[in-house]
C-alpha cells in the first residue's frame, strides 16, 4: 500500500508540474503581446511604448525565458500568485476568501447528489420493471438539463413563487447556520441534479453486474434474507466504479460553479474568475486556474487511494 501511494504522489507531483508549465505557456505563445492586451482591453487601441514597457516590467516579461519560467515556478510552488491589476489585493488573499464558499457550495451539493444518486440506482437495478424505467428516464433528464436552466425554474418556483428559500446571495454559515443552508439549498440543488444522474446510471449498471457473480448466488443460496444479500454482498462490492464517478464528478463541479454563482448571485470562486477575465485581470485568473488544477489533481490522487483500499486487485497492478 505503501508502495501504491508513493506512486500516485509522485504522478501527481509531475501533473503539478506540467500544468504549471502549460499555463506558464499560455502566457508566452499566443499570439499577441499580454501587455498590450492589458493596456488595449481589447478593444484594439494602441498604447504607448513607456506604459507597456512598465507593464513588461511588471509582468516580468523583459526577462530571459528560462528565468521567467524559474522564476514562476518558484512563485506558485511558494503560494506567491502575484498581485490583482485591478485592486491591489493579493492574489492569494482574494482566493482564500472566495475558495471556502466555493468549496461549501460543491460539498454541499456532492452529498444531496451521492445519496439521492446512490439511493435511486441501487432501487432501480434491485426492483427493475417500472422503477428500473422511472429512474432511467429521471437520469437521462437530469443528465441532459442545462444547470442554468434549472437553476433559473428552481428560483421562480421556490423563491419568487413561494418563498421558501432566497433566490440567491451567501451568508456565513458562523454567523447564521440555518440561513447559510437556506441560501446554499437551491444552487445546491441544481448543481446535484445532473452529477446525481451520472451517479444513478453507474450504481444501476454496477449492481446489475454485480447481482451475477456466483458469489451472490451462493449467499442467496445458504439462506441469507434478500436485503442482507444486497446490502453486504453486492451493493458494497458495486461501490468501487462509483467512487471514481463520484471523485470525478465533485473535481468537474469546481468549473461547474460558474454558471451557478452567476444565477444565484453567489460570490464564489468561479465569479471571482469570471470578473477577472471581464477586467482583464490576469494574476486573478491565473492563480485561480493554477488553484483549481492542483485541487483537480488532488481530488484525482485521493480517488485513486481509496479506488486501492476498496479493491486490492488495484495496488498489486
């Protein structure tokens, strides 16, 4: 085991690696000169020599390439993101304000998308018939609705219609925890219900494929009731595929957000980033790409850890 998760350390140290020198690549070679850009905001005007001389300088672009390159690797790998064009604020600062909310919103709507997702593909491949073809159809909905869209019906219906819940806004969960789960419940809930169909379809094909091994069969056949059968036996060896989909799933929500902190006026990390790239901000929306692919990363290298502990079949591969 030990083994298995040196190796999975040292694949993601070297993805580390290789996504900060793409996004440091991104900066270098695409056309077009990033200081001129700042200064233009791309509407094409042409700035004097002096002001992209200091924003070079500033960028740090007049230096060598390689040393750029150090230079930038040494920055991200110590927590130093640069600085906001805009406000002044570091970057890191910003971020760390912003991430929390981020992440309360992913968590949150990871647990409402394991247990409803889970719950209905295990019901559906243990009963079939009808409920099989409910929550097929369910599945193929929530898979194909576009978040916004949902997210828009779920504030005209329980917020403006009924008011059961804010249409949008955060509240610190320190100071006011039954508002913060009142504000985060419907973006939330929108966020869940295309990741809970992802989840459904995996647990129903893992069960199916789990209630033929002959193993299941010879607990059923020494008398074992029914529900121990599924519960002991095939819905806990089903498990391994869907917590890959689940790992996966909670790394896709973090560019998922976008979209959703929009609707709902949520001030996350993905409107952070959306108004970095309105202003044109680039220390913003670099460090916030960089932070969201080593959390991307992470996930991936935890995934692959307990993917090992639930099947052995793993580590010895």
């Amino acid at each position: 085991m030990l083994i298995f998760i040196a190796k999975r350390l040292a694949m993601g140290a070297g993805l580390v690696l290789l996504v900060l020198t793409l996004i440091f690549s991104a900066l270098h070679f695409v056309p077009g000169d990033p200081a001129v850009l700042l200064l233009s905001g791309g509407d094409g005007g042409a700035p004097s020599p002096e002001a992209v001389e200091r924003v070079r300088q500033q960028l740090g672009l007049d230096q060598p390439l390689l040393q750029q390159y150090l230079h930038f690797l040494g920055s991200a790998l110590t927590g130093d993101l640069g600085e906001s064009f805009r406000t002044g604020q570091p970057v890191v600062e910003a971020i760390g304000a912003r991430l929390p909310r981020t992440l309360q919103l992913i968590v949150f709507a990871t647990l409402l998308a394991v247990a409803s997702g889970v719950t209905l593909g295990a019901l559906a491949a243990r009963k079939g018939g009808r409920i099989d073809t409910l929550v097929t159809a369910l599945s193929s909905i929530g898979v194909a609705l576009p978040v916004f869209v949902f997210g828009a019906v779920l504030i005209l219906v329980f917020s403006i219609k009924l008011g059961w819940f804010p249409a949008g806004g955060y509240v610190d969960f320190a100071q006011d925890p039954l508002g913060a789960i009142m504000s985060l419940t419907l973006p939330a809930v929108a966020l869940a219900v295309g990741f809970s169909a992802q989840i459904a379809r995996m647990t129903r094909s893992a069960v199916l494929e789990v209630q033929g091994q002959d193993w299941v069969r010879t607990a059923s056949s020494i008398g074992l009731a029914p529900f121990t059968v599924f519960r002991k036996h095939v819905l806990r060896n089903s498990l391994t595929p869907v917590v890959t989909v689940i790992g996966i799933g909670f790394a896709t929500l973090l560019g998922s957000t976008v979209l959703v902190e929009r609707v709902f006026n949520y001030p996350g990390l993905s409107s952070l980033l959306v108004d970095g790239v309105t202003n044109r901000d680039y220390p913003v929306v670099q460090g916030i790409v960089i932070v969201i692919a080593l959390l991307f990363i992470l996930i991936n290298i935890v995934v692959d850890l307990i993917y090992g502990v639930l099947d052995p079949r793993v580590r010895r591969s």
